[in-house]
C-alpha cells in the first residue's frame, strides 16, 4: 500500500545553499508525524514542497495519492496549512481572516460564517472575535492561523513550528489542541526544534539536518540511541565517589559515566522524577555529601550530538566549513 | 469552464470586499480616498480657480475635469503598493494554500480600487458642487463622464499591478508610481489647456491619453468654456474615442502580464 504522504529524493537549492538535499518521507494514514530539525535544517522547504507552496529542483510529492507538482490544486483543497509565521491579516478581525478563508475554499457564505465561529469558540477567541488581529497576542494569532488551517475540515494538516516563539503556557495550550485535533483522525505533519514537543505529540520523528534525514523512529528508539533521561549528580567528596556508583547502580538504565576530576557522574535513568527521589534517598541513606544533582531530559543538541557528533548550534560553524570546503 | 470562471469571480470579491474594509481600517487609507481629495479640489479651486480668469467661463469648472483625472489616476497606486504589501505579508503564503482561483489576488486587488475611486469621485463631485462647479450636460453625460474616469482608471491600475508584483518593497512602488504620475498627469491639459505648452510638450500632453481623458470628462459635464478654439489633434478632437482605445490596449497588455508575474512571484518565495 502507498502510504498517504510520500516524498522520494526532494532537492532543493537556493544558489549556493542546498535547503534540500535528497530528502525522503512516508508517512501513513491517520499518524502524526514530527519533523525535528534546528533551525536552517530544511523542514520548512519539506513543508512548502509538500504544500504546493515550491516546486523543488528535483524529486517528487504526493499527497493523499494527488501528485503534488501535477495536481497542486486537487492537493490544496485537501490540506490545511499553518505555516512558520502566522498567515493572517492584521487589519481584518478574527472573525473575518476565518470567513475569508471558508470562503475560499468554496464553503458558501453561511457554512463559511458559522464554521468561523465554531473556530473562534474551539480555540478561545470568541470573546476577541470582533477585534482586528493587530490587537492579538502572539499566542492569539498562533490560535487563529491554526484554526485558519482547519477551516475546511482537511484531511492532511501542515503544522510549521506551531508553538515557536510562544511562552510554555500557550505552548501546552497549543499541544493540547493540537493532540485534539489529531484524535479525530487527521494525519499531521509538524515540523518543530524541540525534542521534547514532538515526544509529546507525534507517532513518529524524522531528525533532519542540512537538508537530509540523519535518523528516523518513534521518540521512544530515538531517546534510547541517544541515551534518554539520566541523573547528573556532583558529588562532595573525592573520597566518596565509589560509594556512591554503588549507590546508584540499582537505580541506572545503564552503564554511570564517571568524570573524576569534576567528581560528576552522568546516570541514564527511567521513570524520571520518582527514580530521581529514589536515588536520592539511596544516596542520603549510604552518608553520600552532594554539590549539586540534577535529571535531565534529552534536548534536540543532545539529539544532534548523539547523531551526528555535534550539536544542534554547530550548524552554522558547519555551515561555513562546507561552504569553505 | 462556466464554473470555474463563475469561481474566479467569486474569489476575486471575497479579496476586494477584504481589501474594502480596510478603508475604514487603515488610516492611511481613508485619508488617501476620503480626505485627500476634499483638499485637492478645495486647495484648486482657491488657489488657482479664483486666480485666473477665462473669458466666457470659469476656470474652476475647467479644473474639476483635471483634478478629477488626476486623483483617479494617483488612486492607482494603492494597486500597485497593496500588491506589494500583500507579496511581503504571511498572508499571501495562506492565499497560495488554499484551492481559490489562483488571479483573485490581482483581479480583487484592482476591483477594491474601482470601490475606493467611485468613493473618491463621489467626495470629489460633492467638494466641487460646493465651490461652485456645475454639470451643465445632463446627468446621462455626466455619468458616462464618471464611468469614462472609472474605465480608464481600472485599465491604468493594471499598470501599477504590474509595477506593485516586480518590486522589492512598498516604499520602492511610490517611488516608481511618483516617476511615472507626475509627468503623465502634468505634462497634459489638466490644469492648462495643451496649446499653451512648448514644442514636444505640447506634442506629448495632445497624445497623453490623460489629456484624451479630461478633455472628454470636461466636454461630457460641459466645463469647456465657451469660445475655446477647437482643439487640433485628433486625440482631443476625439476624446471619448481615444480614451477607450488606450484604455483598452493597456487592459490587453497589462491583465496577462500582472496575471503572469504574479504566479511567478508567488511560485518563488
Ligand atoms: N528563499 C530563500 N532564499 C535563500 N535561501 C533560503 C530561502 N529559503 C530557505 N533558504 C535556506 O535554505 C535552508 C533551509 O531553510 P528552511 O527550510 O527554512 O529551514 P528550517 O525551516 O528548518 O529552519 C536554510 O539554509 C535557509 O537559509
Ligand atoms: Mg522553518
């Protein structure tokens, strides 16, 4: 079976720069998938292709079975787009961007109308309906550019960055309208730099770099390849370093990084918080003096480093070494 | 075929009827199609209208056909800088996603500024009536006048529609539309009659179809002071007429060449 979304050997090229260089891309029906990339990687070219915005250099696109660069019409009427910075008039109201857009995918006038204020009531923007855009926040205008997306109910969704730039309160606002949308059986594509926003919200993670996919699997593969959570404790005394690998042992995932010098040990864990306290208590009860202790998550740079030996902020040095070279 | 064309309408209104609320939206826009024509024909009329006298008629009324040309015209640029501004916004980006008819941006475009014209053509003629112009042709020619002034001024904004999708910036489209308007509305008989100017100038304001334009406007309202000398080339002897064959060549020209740069525009960003 071909799968709903498909792209074979995409490139891209702006001059000199290659935005895309071969890229591929399967993605089922009904599943979300996460396009995780740092900034500059690609994902908003991915994107434009897949949403007839571009035409690429080479390679080819469909989407819901429609060629993308042969039918980019029949493709446009089957998706909703939000792109990496909201699309919406600041003049015209909320109210009015939604309606415009209904009407522009042919919905008729009243359809258009009540299926604008369904929107505007789903996400939150009832009471500011009726004020020009100029006067939203920026999670406001997010909301709406989203709810732009869905005005004609599409099948397949385009989500770029949706939640860039936003505070972490509208973030998992977003997130949670977002897994809403989802569970109604959309299939999604999300571009977005933060590992931890495409762990909690898609099947699916593609990590893309300088325009090629460097690793690809659920969040759960990924954070075993790159070593998921772990405890990194600094411990008081020399002296005490011993014990306290012990210690930890029953509590690690796997094997404890040791930095003598720093007395600093790195603990991949499972189970997070409550490892964390049961490590703590482990430690107290062996007499074990701490400096400091903390559980971190994997990050994208811890993605990036992982993978490609190098994290996500050296891309730019990358970059000019390439261009050097 | 029928449909689709029937659905290129309707895209193009849901653009112009956006682009119409702005009127009261944009400050900068109500003052360009409401106010500043109050003080064009205001500033006109008392500066020059009372300073110049013409036998057998009034050199106010010989001005409102220009000022009324003028300012259509001028109004031409708000195509080609809204188009301008559309192509650098977000919005443009979701205007491409959508399955609508891919010329509306343009075709809307240019029918908000037929709306914004009439409503300066109607503040114009209302400030006029009050400084003492009069249509003394009959209110069939006098539309037709309006509708003349309209026509030409559609066709012209196809040229700023162009102009607008090939620039990089809505500051560079005043520029350019300055470079262009000045000469072409002030190198005509808009505010003196053509025979008064020298050699090549006089040639250039008998064939300037702006000239074509306010000749025929002022004939149609009856505003050519009695005892002018018949004019000699045949573009003003024949106004109306000549009018429309520019008005239609520009159209013929400008329609498929903005609707082109358009799709490419769009197509690279
Ligand atoms: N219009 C453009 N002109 C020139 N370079 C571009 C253009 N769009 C993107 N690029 C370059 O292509 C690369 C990929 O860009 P993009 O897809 O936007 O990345 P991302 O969305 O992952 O940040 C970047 O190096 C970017 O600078
Ligand atoms: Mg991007």
């Amino acid at each position: 079976m071909r799968s709903f979304i498909e792209a074979h050997g995409l490139v891209k090229k702006y001059g000199k720069v290659v935005a895309l260089d071969g890229f591929d891309l399967s993605i089922d029906e009904g599943t979300v998938v996460g396009l995780l990339g740092p900034n500059g990687a690609g994902k908003t070219t991915v994107v434009s292709i897949l949403s007839t915005l571009l035409v690429p250099d080479a390679g080819s696109a469909s989407v819901g079975g429609i060629d993308v660069l042969q039918s980019p019409k029949e493709v446009r009427r089957r998706i909703g787009l939000s792109g990496q910075f909201a699309a919406v008039d600041e003049y015209l109201t909320g109210f009015e961007n939604l309606d415009m857009i209904g009407r522009l995918y042919h919905l008729g006038k009243e359809p258009s109308r009540s299926r604008a204020r369904e929107l505007l009531a789903q996400f939150d923007l009832a009471d500011a309906a009726d004020r020009p855009v100029k006067t939203y926040s920026g999670g406001m205008r997010r909301r709406l550019d989203l709810a732009g997306a869905l005005v004609a109910a599409p099948p397949i969704l385009f989500l770029d960055e949706p939640t860039t730039g936003l505070d972490p309160r509208s973030r998992i606002q977003l997130w949670s309208v977002i897994r809403e949308l989802v569970s109604h059986g959309s299939t999604l594509l999300l571009t977005t730099q933060y590992l931890e926003e495409a762990d909690q919200l898609a099947d699916d993670i593609i990590v893309i770099d300088h325009g090629k996919e460097i690793a690809h699997g659920t969040s759960d593969e990924l954070k075993s390849q790159v070593g998921g959570e772990r405890i990194e404790v600094s411990i008081r005394h020399d002296a005490s370093i011993r014990d306290a690998v012990q210690s930890l042992t029953q509590h690690a995932s796997g094997t404890i990084h040791v930095d003598e010098r720093t007395r600093s040990l790195v603990v991949p864990i499972l189970g997070g918080a409550a490892t964390l306290t049961a490590a703590l208590r482990s430690l107290d009860a062996d007499g074990i003096g701490l400096n400091d202790v903390g559980l971190r998550r994997p990050t994208l740079d811890d993605v990036f480093l992982a993978l490609t030996g190098h994290t996500s902020g050296d891309t730019d040095q990358a970059d000019a070494e390439r261009q050097e070279a | 075929m029928i449909k689709q064309i029937r659905l290129a309408f309707a895209d193009g209104s849901v653009i112009a009827k956006r682009n119409v609320i702005k009127i009261v939206r944009v400050p900068e826009v109500l003052v360009f199609v409401l106010i500043s024509p109050i003080m064009f024909v205001g500033l006109f009329a008392f500066v020059f209208g009372g300073s110049i006298d013409i036998p057998g008629g009034s050199y106010r009324e010989f001005l409102m056909g220009g000022i009324f040309a003028q300012t259509v015209i001028f109004g031409a640029t708000f195509t080609g800088a809204g188009l301008a501004d559309d192509m650098q916004k977000g919005i443009i980006n979701r205007f491409r996603s959508l399955p609508m008819s891919q010329s509306a941006v343009v075709f809307g475009r240019t029918a908000s500024d037929v709306v914004y014209n009439v409503l300066s053509l109607i503040i114009m003629a209302l400030t006029g009536l009050l400084v003492g112009w009069r249509i003394h042709n009959g209110v069939i020619n006098a539309v037709f006048a309006f509708a003349l002034l309209l026509f030409f001024a559609y066709a012209f904004s196809w040229i700023m529609a162009l102009v607008g999708l090939s620039v990089p910036s809505v500051e560079v489209i005043n520029n350019a539309s300055f470079i262009v308007i000045f000469p072409l509305t002030f190198i005509a008989n808009t505010f003196v009659p053509s025979d008064n100017l020298p050699g090549p100038l006089k040639t250039f304001a008998e064939w300037n179809p702006v000239s074509s334009l306010t000749q025929a406007v002022r004939e149609l309202f009856g505003n050519i002071p009695l005892g002018t000398p018949e004019p000699t080339a045949w573009p003003l002897q024949n106004p109306v007429i000549y009018t429309l064959i520019w008005s239609a060549i520009i159209l013929a020209i400008f329609v498929p060449l903005s609707v082109r740069r358009y799709r490419r525009a769009a197509a690279k960003s």
